[in-house]
C-alpha cells in the first residue's frame, strides 16, 4: 500500500515540473502527507490544472487512501473514476514500513534521476458528514518491483514522465493499462527514515 507520502518542493517547482498556468486555491502541507490530509494534484480538464484533493475516497466514515491496479475495473468505487477521472499526485518520495525483528522500520523511497514524481490517482467527489461536497484522491498501487519487494508487497504505481500525458488524457485508451505496473528496477533510491518535519504552506 502506499499510507504517506513527503512533498517538500515549493509551488512554484511543481507548477515548473508539469508546466502548469491554471491553478485553483492552493493550500497544501510541506514534508509528510498523511491519510485526510490535501494533497496537490494535477488534472486535465480541456487543459493541465493544478488543485489540491482530501486523499481518500469516502467510504462508511472511512477513507480508501489505496485502489488496487490490477482490480480497479472491477470495483464500483473506483471504476468510472479511473475511466474518466485520472489525476498525478507529484511527491518527492514515499515511505514504507518494513518489519525487522518485530520493530517497524521506516523507509524514505525517491527517485534516482527525479527531484518531483508522479504516482497515479484518481479522483470524484463525494458527501462529507455535514453535507458539504469534498473532492478525493486515492493512490493506485501495484506488485512491487525487485528494489521494493524485501521492504513491503505492493508498491504505488509511479508514472514515467514521457507517459504523464497518456495517464492524464482524458478519454480512456487500452493502452494506459499497460502503465499499471511495477516501476523500473534500479531507479528508486529506499533509506532508513528518522526525521520528520512539515510546515502549511497556502497560495490563494
């Protein structure tokens, strides 16, 4: 599964990396990102947008923070979002729980090559407590790739930056399936994690 992610970069990097102009009101926090917490995406809606969604599908007062790729064209929850309604979470990393001589270890996991990275969501809206309409994300996960597979069983399915713009077009074509996959072996950088730090950034 994938349960928290870190994103350190300022707004105006992520704007950069996914060469974004439109944004709606911006309110995110910098470091680890928690279940409930908004996470900033990226959208295509006739042009790339940038937003900010409560990480979660709502489901009996819980939050589905994960949607298995392999199974997604099978659950009601998930299907017609993930035909329609695809978005690019942008972190700078993730992290894992690996369980050594019955202690959970942290793991920070990034990119080699990449400073911000792309894991794949999808999105819809669904009815709060109090009535109010909140907008959700969860993170689609898959099989882990060799780097992962001593750490946990499923990893988050990372999107390559040259295949960005297929999981975000906004038909659906058979061929983003095949995106659905492990990462490539050798790339992801995985480190013992001991310090944890966030601070609320805002950009109205």
């Amino acid at each position: 599964m994938c349960g928290r992610v870190i994103l350190e970069s300022d707004f105006q990097d992520i704007l950069k990396r996914y060469m974004v102009q439109e944004y709606n009101r911006f309110e995110y926090k910098k470091g680890e990102g928690f279940p409930g917490d908004n996470l900033p995406v990226i959208i295509k809606e006739n042009k790339k947008m940038a937003d900010v969604f409560l990480w979660g599908f709502l489901l009996d007062n819980k939050r589905v923070i994960n949607a298995r790729s392999e199974t997604i064209l099978d659950k009601p929850l998930f299907k017609n979002a993930f035909l329609t309604a695809r978005c690019i979470v942008p972190v700078n990393g993730f992290f894992e729980w690996k369980n050594e001589k019955g202690k959970k270890i942290k793991y920070r996991i990034t990119l080699k090559d990449e400073d911000i990275f792309s894991l794949a969501g999808i999105y819809r809206d669904f009815k709060d407590k109090d009535g109010s309409i909140k907008r959700c994300v969860t993170i689609l996960t898959t099989e882990p790739n060799d780097d992962m597979r001593e750490i946990h069983n499923r990893m988050p399915v990372i999107i390559d930056e040259k295949d960005e713009e297929l999981y975000l077009y906004e038909g659906f074509d058979k061929s983003i399936m095949d995106l659905l996959k492990p990462f490539e072996n050798g790339r992801l950088v995985i480190k013992r994690e001991d310090r944890v730090r966030y601070e609320n950034v805002s950009f109205l």
